[in-house]
C-alpha cells in the first residue's frame, strides 16, 4: 500500500517519504518536519490512531493534516477519529489515484489557507 501511495503522490508532484510500520513513522516525524501525514489504519505495531495520538503530543505536529487510509470504513466513527486522534480526513480502501492526488492537495492547500 505504502509504495503504491508513494508511487502516486511522486507523479503527481509531490516529495514523499515511506516507512514500514508506526513506530518508524513516529520517529521519523520527530526527526523531520512534514507537510503532511498519511497512515493506514492498520499498521504493524503501533497503529496508525496510535501514531496519529502521538504526533498530536508533539508542538510541530499539533496541526498538521493526518490523512488515514482504512478499509474499516463502516465500524470507524469519523467524528471519534477527528476529536480525539486529530484525523483530518479519511480515506477509504481501495483508494483511486485520482482521489489520493485530490484529497492530498485540498488538505495542503486548506492547510496554507490557515496560516
């Protein structure tokens, strides 16, 4: 999933970075700044919800766009993952490269808006 995501988003543009599990994405983004994060909800080890509660903790991540990707989409509450995880947006397996483009670039542009 992660090199089919990361395949996209570098043709369309954007500069990406791939790790293979939750805590690796958790210590990658302390080390780095990023734009944005995108995490699947099902990741080895720490969870995607665990890692994005985590990241929220960090002061350079407090408003950062999260993007999950999950197949559970009907036994998720969005409201629960937006509130209390900070999820920005979600979406749902199997993912169009079209709707991953578009959905990555309305949450950069929406996050530029904001400042």
């Amino acid at each position: 999933m992660a090199n089919l995501l990361q395949f996209n988003l570098k043709r369309a543009g954007f500069d990406t970075v791939a790790v293979s599990n939750g805590a690796s994405g958790l210590e990658t983004a302390s080390e780095r700044g990023f734009d944005m994060i995108i995490t699947d909800h099902q990741l080895p080890g720490l969870s995607g919800i665990e890692m994005c509660k985590a990241l929220r903790q960090l002061p350079q991540y407090t408003a950062t766009p999260v993007l999950l990707c999950t197949a559970k989409g009907l036994e998720l509450q969005l409201s629960t993952l937006q509130e209390e995880y900070g999820v920005t947006d979600t979406l749902f397996k199997p993912v169009s490269p079209r709707q991953l483009v578009s959905a990555v670039g309305d949450l950069l542009s929406s996050a530029i808006a904001s400042c």
